[in-house]
C-alpha cells in the first residue's frame, strides 16, 4: 500500500463521482501550446497485468467505503459493477472469503 499522502482517497473520490477533478493547464510541446486530444487518452502499464480475486475485492470494497457518502446502495452496487466491468475484470468472482476448518495436507 503507498504511503499517507499519495492520493488514494482523492482517486477513488473522483472513480465514485464525489469528486470532480479540475480541468487539466495548457500542455506545451516543444514550446507550442498541444491541443487538448493529444493528453486525453492515456494508458497505465501495470507492473503485474494479472489482477487476482482479492484486488478485485478491494476495489468493491474500497468503493462502498467512500460511496457512501454520497450514493443509494442500489446505485453504489451498480457503479461498482461498471467500473470493475471497465476493469475487465467481471472474469473474477467478488465474493467474501470463505472460512474453513480444513488444513492443509488433511
């Protein structure tokens, strides 16, 4: 997890619709102002492309807490639902953990 400070709250405010980011400065390339289109679209390369059961879970998780404050709980499932379906991660299963008594090797 990144230190205090490092904008985890503010991303997942602005993923919810709580927040609303400010309009981006001028961009200059080589000295000329860039038009907007060239800054729209972005890309983030993940170090680990695979995002396992338990990421997908904190991303739900983390979206009730901060949703909370300012959606229904039908619209805080369905928005959760979208942004984790834009994640392309509707292949994983959000599901609380699972208790057992089992151990391993028995």
């Amino acid at each position: 997890m990144d230190p205090d400070g490092t904008g985890k709250s503010t991303l997942f405010e602005i993923i919810a619709g709580c927040l609303h980011p400010l309009p981006p400065p001028d961009m200059l390339l080589n000295v000329t102002p860039s038009p907007m289109l060239t800054y729209t679209v972005f890309g983030y390369p993940a170090q680990h492309p695979l995002l396992a059961a338990q990421h997908a879970q904190d991303v739900a998780f983390s979206g009730r807490l901060y949703l909370g404050r300012c959606v229904s709980p039908k619209g805080i499932d369905t928005r959760i639902d979208v942004f984790i379906d834009d994640l392309t991660l509707t292949c994983v299963t959000i599901s609380p953990p699972q208790v057992t008594r089992e151990r391993w090797g028995s």
